[in-house]
C-alpha cells in the first residue's frame, strides 16, 4: 500500500520523464506484492500466475514507453516533463 | 518469528527504496533505489512461499527491465538536468491529491475493521510445508486454465518488442 | 529477549550445514579463485612456450599471495567528478551477484547452502544476471566517456548471450524435468547417461553463450581491447579491481557448474548405475597416488634443495588425500558392518571429486580456448549472438521436444534414448547451417551495399 502510494507521488510530482516511467513500475510492484499476498492466503495459485501476467505487460510497457522516450529525445533533446508541450496550443 | 522479522526487514527496504527514488535528483540514482525495492519485493515473495515468482521477479524486473532503464538513463541524461528542479509545477496539488487518497485508503481500512463479520477474512495461511512445489503449480495452472492470457501475453510482448524496436530506430 | 535467543538457537539448530558450507566457501572462495589465475598464467606459458610466474614461492605458487597482498595495499584513487555512491556500489554488486549464485549450487550430494531450492538452476541463472549491474554501474561510475562505452559494450553481450544460454539450458532442463539441482543429478543418475550426449547442440550452445556470459576468452573485447586500460574496470584501483577480478573468475566456477550439473552429470561418476563398472570407483584414489608418485619421480631433477622438499611435500599431501579417498571404498571389504555408516561420507567425498574434476575440465577448455582463438570483433560477436545462436537454441528447444515425446512413445530410456535424441541433433545441427547460410548472405549483401553504421549504441 505505501509503495503504490509513493509510486503515485513519484508519477504526479517529478519532472524527469524517466522517473516517471520508473514510478509506474513501482505501482505496478506493489499490486503484484497484494496478489501475492492474497494468493497465499487463499492458497490458489492464480494470484501467482496474474503476478506474472503484471510483469511481463509491465516490462512490454517499459520497452515501448522507452522507445518513447528516446525517440522524443532524439528529437527535442530533453527529458523532463514540463517542456514536452508538443501539442500545447 | 524468523518469518516476521524477515517480512519487516524487507517490507523497510521495500518502503525506505521507494521513498528515496521519488525523491533523489539524480536519475541513477533513483534507477539504484528502485533496483533495491524490486530486489526487497522479490523477498517478500520468496518468503510467502512464490518461489518461482521470485526468481522471474529478479530475471525480468531487475535483470532486464531496470538495466533497459539504466541504459535508457545514460544515453540521455545530460548532466544540466542535475542543476533543475527536480519537483513539477503542480508539486502542491499532487501531494494533496496524494495525502487525500491516503486518507481515503486509512478510513477503509479502519471501518472494515470495526463491522461486524465483514472486515477483511483473517484467514491463516495454508501451511507452508503442505504446499505444493511452487514452481510445478504455476505451470501446472498456466498451461491449463490460463493458456489463452498465456497465448496473449507472448502475442502482446511480440508487439512491444517490434514496437520499440521501430521506435526506436534511427531514421535512415 | 528469551524470545529472540531462543529464536537464534533454533535457527542455528536448524540450519548449521548449510551455514558452514556458506562460511567454508566465502573464506576458501577468494584463495582459489587466486590460484585458478595462477594456473591460467601457467598454462598460457606453457601453450607459448615459457615458463609462467616462477620467482614468487617454489615454481611460483605463492603468486596470488604476493598478487593479493600487492592490491590490498595499493592506493584507492577515486576519480573527482565520480558518483560516490555509484562508485562504492558498482563492485559491490558484481561480487553480490556471483557469491548469491554460488549459493544456490549444489557441489556435492550434501554440500548444498540453499538446500532444496525449488527453481534450482533458475536460480543460479537469475542471479548470475544481475552481474551486469555491476558492469554498467562500474563504466557510468567513472565518469569517462571510455569507461562507459566498454560498460555499455559489455553489458549488451552479456544480455544477448543470456537469452541463447538460457534457452540451451530449457533443453537441457526438458530431459532433467525439474529445476531443482539434486533432482536433475539424480535423473541423470537414473536415466545413466549424461545431458550432454542426449542434447550436444544444447551443450555446445551454452558452451559457446557461457564463455561470452564470462566476458572471456574469443569475447572478451570489452575487457580486453585496450585491455583493461579503457574498459569499464579502468578507475577502480587496489581492493575495487580487486573485486571485480574475483566477480569475474567467481562467474567463470558459477557457469562451470551449471554446465556440469546439467549437462555432464554433476557429481556422479562416469557410469553411476552401472554396477560392474564399480571399480571406477577406485580411478580418485588412483589417480592422486599417480599424482604423488610424478612427484617423488621428478623430485632427483630439482634444481635446488628447497624445491625437492617441496615436490616430497606435495607428494605427501596427494598421498593423504588419496588415503581420504580410499577410505570410504576399502573399508567395507575390511570390516563389512560399516558399509551403512560410510555410504553418506563416500558419496560425499567422490561426489565432491568428481565435482571438481569436470568443473577444472570445463574451465581448462575456457582458458584452453583462450589462449589459442583470436578475438571476436564487436559488431561479428553480436551477430553471433542473435543470428546465429538464439535460432539455434530456440530450433534445439524444440526439437529436443518432439525427441522427448518420441522416446518416451516408444518407451526408451537411458543409452537407448540416444536413438531418438541424435536425429533431433543432426537435424538441429542441419538446420543451424541453413540458418548460417542465410546470415552470410545478407551479411554480404548488406557490406556491400552501404559503409553501415556498427558501433551504434
């Protein structure tokens, strides 16, 4: 619970596109640790096997959002969030 | 009691992690910190009887997604975005939304607890030694029950892939 | 507090062996991992012949002692603009990595530290993996554009290797049917032949992806190009260097044993369940008595007084060892009542010699490799690495299936499942050459049409 919360901070607050893309996989940490939780609880292994579904689309968004990134930065050059504002009017 | 000193030592490191990488101004380090909070979590399965959880914890998250993430960091961090500020315009807002949303999380906590027969099952666990190999169990579950999210998964991570590959490719 | 003592008793009631093999490994680790340099300098001298370290020590064997002595003593230069953190954190975790792998082996039927670790060799693999931390945290931590690029170098053929090794080792793994490492032994034990005759392909295959996993031998340009003086290794000095050279040799015993347990039949003796061939049982003993007598047969040719003492002394000490060996196996036809008692010690023991024996083969074929192939350029080690080995491991995985299913349809086991296996790796084989084939086309259609652009990121 704590880490989807600072997670949440981390995403809301920093400038730094990367941090933010970090604090995503930090939220997406801590469903994993309650299905975990919850999966030994009831001893049904489902929990596991949808802990592992998170994962790996977790690490399929990084990739993708990565590529993002690089390409934006090959572009403007920088990486914080505040002068991104390609489609600002 | 070795259990409960064990999940308090990684749940710390778990928390103590995260709070740090919010909060560092450098990239690195924050990738560092996360890196430590992956590796507290990865614990936390280990110690709740999902081995093999644990293990994929630590191949994909911290051996392959964090070190995309590092790699990404270091061919574009430029050293000016250590002199910026590193909180957005909107830092006020955000941590009253935050502190908000933590409120709202306590209060449900606190008033399950307090009806009657309704609060969260405080279940025990099924005793560790009469489970099942871990491991056997997950595949045993994901190649039956849960094939086809099995089968969407890889079509989904094949899509990434060509995704960041073209993506990321320079124009030629 | 009587809680928490109590607690710790338990626990160290509990968990004593493993504890002391992690004790016995972490103070012995670093004595051998110097004594493994000194034999592949020793080798390398005697492949281009000369002579390797002499003057240190009789025949030079107090080497990696003075080696040792001369890097904890050495100045511990921090470059200025170096991210302090970084910088102390970057070995730290290389040599975390490789010791944390170490832990999950099993060397012997007993001396295991993680005992009945569920995902074994999964284990091992993982954790192996996050060497490369240490590798691209050590070049950023630098703070030089050189020690970056080798960093990043490295680290991009260790993550390309780590796929087709991993895959090699599936192969291997759909034989054994478990990922727990005793089990895997055991069914190797069982079926009487090793993984490696019933899967080559897979077995060249992590040969090849291991020794690129290790940054050695023909792929070791990130270490050795400018050879170590703009490699991720340059600012660290003395004790840091230090770490990362017993990171590195440590990742070499890891690899080693992996490949021993899965593919060549880990601590078991060369046909295990073949009872008329128990007298293979006798080959440890032998084989140290025919060391010690070398050694009393060279000692008239020493040069100096000094060093015949010391052939005399390593002949006696082989001699014991041999006299450890034998103990377990001549003492049943002696005194036939401590059969029973003798069984755990004696399969300790040669468990623990045969270990060792294959893991010093395999690493003698690394360093045999090294001194006699020349270096892999970048650009060819990467397609290597995905052109050529992930096909193949991917075409083996597969194929070694359909074997599988086939053998178990017409229920062969053990030698005879060689019948099904070999075709697969023929066809295996057949089909990586296609696969070359292929490659070398489009890599001359591709040089030839335009100057492109290798070294890229």
């Amino acid at each position: 619970m704590a880490l989807f919360l600072l997670g949440v901070i981390g995403v809301i607050m920093r400038r730094n596109v990367i941090v933010v893309l970090m604090s995503i996989e930090l939220i997406l940490n801590a469903v994993n640790i309650n299905l975990v939780a919850f999966s030994r609880l009831y001893g049904d292994v489902a929990g596991q096997v949808f802990a592992l579904f998170v994962i790996a689309d977790a690490a399929a968004e990084a990739a993708v959002g990565l590529g993002i990134i690089i390409a934006f930065f090959r572009n403007r050059e920088t990486v914080l969030a505040d002068e991104m504002d390609l489609l600002k009017w | 009691m070795l259990d409960k000193a064990l999940f308090y030592f990684f749940a710390g490191i778990a928390v103590a992690g995260a709070a740090l990488m919010v909060t560092r101004r450098n990239a690195v380090h924050s990738a560092i910190f996360l890196i430590a909070t992956l590796l507290a979590t990865a614990g936390i399965f280990l110690q709740l009887r999902a081995e093999f959880l644990f293990i994929v914890q630590i191949i994909l998250y911290v051996g392959g997604i964090m070190v995309l993430f590092i790699f990404v960091i270091m061919l574009v961090n430029l050293d000016v975005a250590l002199h910026q500020i590193k909180f957005a315009r909107q830092k006020w807002v955000a941590l009253i939304v935050t502190l908000a949303l933590t409120a709202q999380v306590g209060v449900m906590f606190w008033t399950t607890g307090k009806m009657p027969g309704q609060g969260f099952p405080i279940l025990t666990a099924a005793p560790a030694n009469r489970l099942p190999p871990n491991a056997e169990a997950v595949a045993k579950s994901l190649f039956s029950s849960y094939l086809l999210p099995f089968e969407i998964a890889s079509v989904l991570l094949l899509v990434a892939m060509i995704g960041a590959v073209v993506m990321a490719k320079k124009r030629e | 507090m009587q809680a928490v003592t109590q607690a710790t008793l338990d626990f160290l009631k509990l968990y004593w062996a493993p504890l002391l093999c992690g004790v016995v490994i972490v103070a012995v680790l670093p004595l051998i991992v110097g004594y493994i340099v000194l034999i592949e300098r020793k080798l390398m001298a005697d492949m281009q012949a000369r002579l390797g370290p002499m003057r240190v020590g009789p025949h030079g064997l107090l080497q990696p002692i003075a080696d040792a002595v001369k890097l904890l003593i050495k100045e511990d230069i921090i470059p200025d603009d170096a991210d302090k953190l970084v910088f102390w954190l970057a070995p730290v975790f290389s040599v975390g990595a490789a010791l944390l792998a170490i832990a999950g082996l099993a060397f012997g039927p007993a001396f295991q530290i993680a005992q009945d670790l569920n995902i074994g060799i999964l284990f091992v693999v993982g954790i192996s993996a996050l060497g490369i931390f240490g590798i691209v945290l050590g070049g950023w931590a630098s703070n030089s554009h050189y020690s970056l690029m080798g960093a990043l170098r490295s680290s991009a053929q260790l993550v390309s290797y780590e796929t087709a090794a991993g895959m090699a080792l599936v192969s291997g793994l759909l034989l054994a049917g478990t990922l727990n490492i005793k089990s895997i032994v055991e069914a190797q034990g069982t079926q009487g032949v090793w993984f490696g005759f019933l899967a080559p392909v897979a077995f060249f295959t992590y040969l090849v992806a291991s020794i690129a996993e290790t940054n050695r031998a023909p792929f070791d340009l990130p270490e050795a190009e400018s050879e170590l003086v703009a490699g991720y290794m340059t600012e660290f000095s003395g004790f840091r260097w230090s770490l990362y050279f017993l990171s590195e040799y440590t990742n070499m015993i890891v690899v080693a044993s992996v490949a021993t347990t899965l593919f060549l039949g880990g601590w078991l003796r060369p046909f295990a369940n073949v009872r008329w061939m128990n007298f293979m049982d006798f080959l440890p003993p032998l084989l140290m008595i025919g060391i010690a007598g070398y050694c009393v047969l060279r000692m008239p040719k020493q040069p100096t007084r000094v060093q015949q003492i010391f052939m005399l002394a390593v002949a006696g000490l082989c001699f014991v060892v041999a006299l450890v060996l034998a103990a377990p196996v001549l003492l049943p036809f002696v005194k036939p009542s401590l059969k029973e008692s003798v069984a755990p010690f004696y399969a300790g023991i040669h468990g623990g010699f045969w270990f060792i024996f294959k893991v010093s083969a395999y690493l003698y074929f690394f360093m045999w490799l090294r001194f006699t192939i020349p270096r892999y350029r970048f650009d060819q080690l990467m397609r290597l690495g995905w052109h050529f080995l992930i096909p193949l491991s991917i075409i083996n995985v597969m194929v070694v299936g359909v074997a599988i299913i086939v053998a178990s349809y017409f229920k062969l086991q053990g030698w005879a499942m060689l019948l099904a296996t070999t075709p697969a790796a023929i066809l295996a084989v057949v089909a990586a050459l296609v696969i070359l084939s292929i490659d070398q086309k489009n890599q001359a259609r591709q040089e030839s049409a335009a100057a492109s652009d290798f070294y890229a990121g």
